[in-house]
C-alpha cells in the first residue's frame, strides 16, 4: 500500500510543479509581449538548435 500512497504523492508534486512552471512561463510571456504559443515556438525552436537542426 505505501507504493500507491507514495504515487500519488508524487502524481500530486508533479500537478504543483506543473501549475507553478505554468505560471513562470505566462509571466515570462507577459513581460515580453508574447502568448502562451509564441513561447512555445521559442522552446521548439531552441531545441531543435541544441540539436543541431534549424
């Protein structure tokens, strides 16, 4: 039982964190004139540089 216990502590953790990256990535959005899709344009587009495709 304590394996199920600890699952959805973790699952619970992983909703916080979730909401609070959510958060810090409207706010980056806001501050910089952009929308929640232009964000992640930007991640898509640094990625692929790190992979060494443009």
């Amino acid at each position: 039982m304590a394996e199920a216990g600890e699952r959805q502590e973790l699952a619970l953790l992983l909703r916080r964190l979730t909401v609070e990256l959510d958060a810090v990535g409207q706010r980056f959005a806001q501050l910089h004139g952009l929308n929640r899709t232009d964000v992640r344009a930007l991640v898509a587009i640094m990625d692929a540089a790190r992979r060494g495709r443009r």
